[in-house]
C-alpha cells in the first residue's frame, strides 16, 4: 500500500479489502498455462511459485464485481499505424504506482511506496519480482536509470527533465538496499506520482542488465559500432535511445514488466504479443495473470479499421472507431459473436476549437486575445443541435472543463458561456471593435479584410467536419464566416508552433475526471503542443529558454497558481488551486468546448469476460484499458 506521513493518512486501492495473504502452496499448487508447459517440462523455464515474485500483487476479481478466469486463447486487435504498438504498453499498465479504477494510488510493481511530505518517496521492490527474461529486479535497475540515463550529458542533453525538478532541483537518489530506493527533494513534489501513474509514465526503471551493452560507459566502442551498424544508427546514444523504448515496445529483446511483451521486430504488419511468463499479478486463487496467451496487432489504415471491426476482423476494438461509426458496429452483433458496450469519454469536450493566442496575424492575434471576442464565438455555438445532431442527444453540452466525476466538478464551470445567445454574441463583437460588415452581412477588420476565421483540423476524424459544418451556419449569424482546413497531425502542430495556424479543432482537456492530486497542467501554458498558446507553453517546458511568457495576465495567473500547486503538499491546498484555476480558465475561454460526456463504443468478442458493462475511456488518466486491467479479461465458452 501507498503511506503517506501526513494529515492525508493511507490511501487504499478501490480493489484493496483486508489485504489477502495467499498462501505460497496455493501458487504452487496452482495451474500452469499450457502455452508454458513445453518450456516447463523441459527446465528452460521454472514453474509460478519461482516466477512470481514472494509477494505478488493479489488482484480480488470477486472484490470488484468479476469472475476469476482460466488460462487460454488469442486476441485481434486493429491499429493504425506500427507506432500504435504503444497501446500494449498504455494498456498493459503496469507501472511503478498506478490509479485504480477509482482513480486512488496503487502501488503496482512496487510492493510498496512511503511519502513523507511530498518531498521523501520511498520505493519498495517486490521480492523475487522479475523482468520478462528472468533476470532479478533490483535496486541496480533504479541506479542505473537515474546515473547512466537520466544524469547522463549525451542522452539527456537539455538535462534532467522538468517533471523531476522541484523548485527547479533534481531529486536526491538513494539505494538504501538491494530491493529498497529513495528520491527526495528539499521542496514538495506533488506531481511525481501522477507522472509514474501516467500513460507515457516518468521512465524510472530499465533493465541494466541487458541495457549495459549499449552504454559507452560498460561496453567497448569496437562492440558499440558493430551493435550500431547492426540496428542501423550512427551514434551510441541513438542506439541506447532505440533499444531502450518501453512506451514504444518494438524491440522484442527488450526485457519487460508489461503482462505481453512483443516477439515481432519492426518493420511488419502483425505484431504479435505474448504473455509474459514473469508477470507480477495473480488472482485470488493463485492463478498467474495475465489469463490470454497472445495478442495479435493487425496493422491497418486507420479510416477503415471501423469498417474492419465491423466485419468481424477485432476481438476487442476502441481505438480508430467512434460514436459515429456506433449503429454500424453494434449490427455487426447480428452477423458475428461480439458484444458492443457504451463506455464514457473523459476528455473535458469531445472536440473543441482552440484559438491560437499566439497566431502570427498580428491582428488577428489582437482580437484572439480579447476575452469578449472569444465569449461570442462560444456563445453564438448552438451546443444542443451539435449535441443532437453528432450525439444523439447523448452527450452534454458544456463548457470544455471537467466531468460530473470529477470531485473537482462545479456545473457552472460547465455553464460559462456556453449557453446559446446570438444577441450576446453580436453585443460583444460589436464592442471588440468588429462593426464593419460587407454587402452580405460578413463582419470586416479593422483593416478592411474579412473577419473570415480558418479552423484547422488533423483531419482524422469526420466527427470533426460534422461538427464544423454546424459551428459554420452558427457563426453566420453573427457575421464571422468560417473555413475549414485539414493537414496530416506533424504538419498540424509544427505549422501550430510557428503562429501559421489561426484556430483549431482538437479534443478538449485531456482529463476531464481529475482529482486535486493530478497535476491541473492542462489549465495553463506548459507544453509546446497545447495548441491554444504553444509559444507560452514552450517557455514554462523549457524553463524559460525558449519561447516567451505569457502577455495576457490571466494566462500568467495560470502559470502562476500551476507552479504554486507544484509547491504544495496538503490536499485542501491543491483543491484550491485547482478550483481557482478552473475557474479562470472557463470564464476565459481559453479553449472553446461543445459536448462532453459522449460515449466510446468498446467491441469485443461475446466470449470476453470481466470487460465492465461501463466505463470511463480516455488516454490520461485512465489509459484507454489500463486501469481496468486487461490481464484479468478471459475468454470463456459463455457469452458475457
């Protein structure tokens, strides 16, 4: 379990009752996969009792409403592209400390995890707990990531990166003992476990063992240029970088915590998964997860994955499908033996506009920054027909903020600006200044152009066009006429970066159901890729080398009450900032939401157990399956 010394007590696991104390005999009484009974047989692999590790975590399927399942079978699984291989990763959610799926902090492939103050975190390995190859892991695991990676000039040239810098400091590194590490900082670091808990997590932990061949520091540079040769680099640190990625698992030499790990090398157009004979989670009865044998990825174009999930090619199918392709996809339940479930997404508004604080136009940028302008686009939005028109009136019409879910909910986060009122709309452009108009009624610029807004898009999704299709006729009405451009996603966010893009169509806050211990990041400028002000976000991510701080005072109070909330340790503290932030960020209308709480269809083969009839499905903080955990899914001869 996570302790934490302070006021906030202990944190318990959604799945945590009276902690099991299953007994060694019962593992090794237990079953064994018959996918590993050749390699049992024949000695290359020992039996459960010596794979997992002294003290697995013991996952209580009956605590959460499931059914504990039996060993067996293979799963299809449509992606978009080779890079999509990270959805093993994402999915498979094995991490240092996770969220359950009441979000609450979990220790994972820690056996345990001791917080002092947000400053002190002490982690404790599982004994025996093994990487994928069989090898020990160990403190030396952690010394190396932190001494031979992260410190290191070569593959760390911009230095430690910011999410371990408290106070602008790098953490203090301890091994206290073979299964026993310490990180401390002077200041509070609240955000350290949200990172380890993340889809793309803080990378803490590499298999030194086998990583050590590729590092200048352990092998021979005679050695190091024929491994570069081999993998087809020119530099030690490329090819360190390259056999080192966990979020992207495509080298399948590459030893793994994850319940799959990948048998196939890149390039291909099937990637196949195998269960990971080491895995550190077991059910109550002593049964070794994960249940499934393998995982198939079947590389295909993402605009026809839905038409393929339809046609009965996917065992367990979210990504490249949406709620427009729903109708579709649940008649295939006619014609195949799968099931379609209504999941809920957590993004803060399934599409939304973002205006770019930061657009070159110099005019442009002008109107873009003055609150009343972006209060009247919102306001001329007609949500309700978007809502019924795209959702079938199933979604809600919202501001883009959090969910009813979230603890840090408040509807009129959801109600600012967001009702429909044309004559508010029209009010407010008149007193930014636009009351020009043309013979057909369009508004002008001061300097005599069309106020014609160009909304760019990825153009990966129709959903979007539908939408802007809709947004077009609203926005007529008060004289602002709308165009819609697509481009691929790298051209889209560089031209973004580069002030070329006026607005654009993503989706809304990534994380729609947080709680006051994930980070409110999202709320202010602090990355280069939020497309509302990349510029702004670019100088808080590279601590003010690049980019250039915020002019509006109110994108400034963000950042402000963002590094205010880095600094404080106490629950209630961060709750406020949270709220104060929330609240700026609605009233600004720093991203312009339409509909949140649309519905995700979630495809799977009628024999698939334990997959919730509902859900909450996003990237962060639920990782798509992640915190439902996967490894407990099972296929079984009934329907579920």
């Amino acid at each position: 379990m996570i302790k934490r010394r302070t006021t906030l007590g202990l944190l318990a696991s959604a799945i945590a009752l009276p902690r099991l104390m299953l007994p060694r005999d019962a593992m090794a009484a237990g079953t064994e996969p018959e996918i590993l009974l050749e390699k049992i047989t024949a000695g290359t692999l020992p039996p459960m009792i010596e794979r997992v590790p002294k003290t697995p975590r013991i996952v209580n399927l009956a605590a959460m409403g499931r059914t504990p399942g039996s060993y067996g079978g293979s799963i299809r699984i449509l992606i978009g592209s080779q890079k999509d291989i990270r959805a093993m990763f994402i999915n498979g959610y094995a991490r240092l400390v996770g969220y359950d799926e009441k979000l609450s902090f979990q220790p994972d492939i820690l056996e345990a995890c001791e917080v002092e103050g947000e400053k002190v975190f002490t982690f404790r390995i599982r004994e025996g707990h093994r990487w994928s190859d069989g090898s020990p892991l160990t403190s030396e695991d952690f010394r190396y990531t932190w001494e031979d990676v992260v410190l290191n000039e070569d593959l760390r040239k911009g230095g430690v990166q910011q999410e371990l810098l408290a106070d602008g400091k790098p953490p203090r590194f301890e091994v206290l003992d073979a299964r026993t590490v310490r990180y401390s900082w002077d200041a509070p670091n609240p955000d350290f476990l949200p990172n380890l808990a993340a889809a793309l997590p803080l990378i803490l932990l590499l298999p030194a063992a086998y990583m050590k061949q590729f590092h200048k520091t352990y092998q021979t540079e005679e050695q190091l240029k024929t491994f570069m040769k081999k993998y087809r680099v020119k530099k030690w640190v490329d090819l360190h970088i390259k056999m080192s990625r966990q979020n992207r698992p495509d080298n399948p030499d590459l030893p793994t915590l994850d319940p799959w790990q990948n048998t196939t090398a890149s390039p291909a157009e099937q990637f196949i998964f195998d269960r990971n004979p080491f895995f550190h989670r077991v059910d109550e009865n002593g049964m070794q997860l994960p249940y499934i044998d393998r995982v198939v990825l079947n590389v295909s174009t993402p605009g026809i994955i839905a038409a393929k999930t339809g046609g009965g090619e996917a065992d367990l199918q979210a990504q490249n499908i949406d709620f427009t392709d729903y109708a579709f996809i649940k008649d295939s339940e006619k014609r195949y033996p799968v099931k379609v479930k209504l999941w809920k997404r957590t993004q803060g508004s399934r599409v939304a506009l973002l205006p770019n604080l930061n657009y070159g136009d110099p005019v442009w940028q002008g109107l873009l920054r003055d609150v009343r302008v972006r209060r009247a686009l919102s306001l001329a939005i007609d949500r309700r027909e978007i809502n019924m028109v795209a959702f079938y009136g199933l979604g809600k019409e919202s501001a883009d903020t959090v969910l009813p879910e979230s603890p840090l909910y408040k509807p009129e986060y959801a109600a600012a600006w967001s009702q429909h009122d044309t004559e508010q709309a029209n009010r407010l452009l008149d007193e930014a200044g636009l009351t020009g108009r043309n013979e057909d009624g369009m508004r002008l610029l001061p300097d005599g152009r069309l106020a014609q807004i160009v909304v760019e898009t990825a153009g990966e999704s129709t959903l979007e066009t539908d939408v802007l299709e809709l947004v077009t006729d609203h926005w007529a009405k008060i004289g602002i006429p709308l165009f819609i451009k697509t481009s691929q996603r790298e051209v889209f966010r560089n031209r973004t970066m580069g002030g070329e893009i006026m607005m654009s169509m993503w989706l809304g806050l990534p994380n729609g159901v947080p709680t006051a211990d994930m980070s409110p990041s999202p709320l202010a400028p602090s990355t280069d890729d939020q497309l509302q002000w990349p510029v702004w976000g670019m100088h808080y991510l590279s601590l003010g080398q690049f980019g250039h701080a915020p002019e509006l005072p109110e994108a400034q109070k963000l950042v402000d009450l963002l590094k205010e909330w880095r600094r404080t340790a106490d629950n209630a503290g961060r709750t406020r900032i949270w709220h104060e932030m929330l609240s700026i960020y609605t009233d600004q209308v720093y991203s312009i939401g339409m509909v949140n709480a649309t519905l995700q269809p979630i495809l799977h083969t009628s024999r698939m157990q334990n997959v919730p009839e509902h859900g909450l499905y996003g990237f962060d903080p639920t990782c798509f399956f992640g915190v439902y955990m996967p490894d407990t899914f099972w296929l079984g001869d009934k329907v579920s």
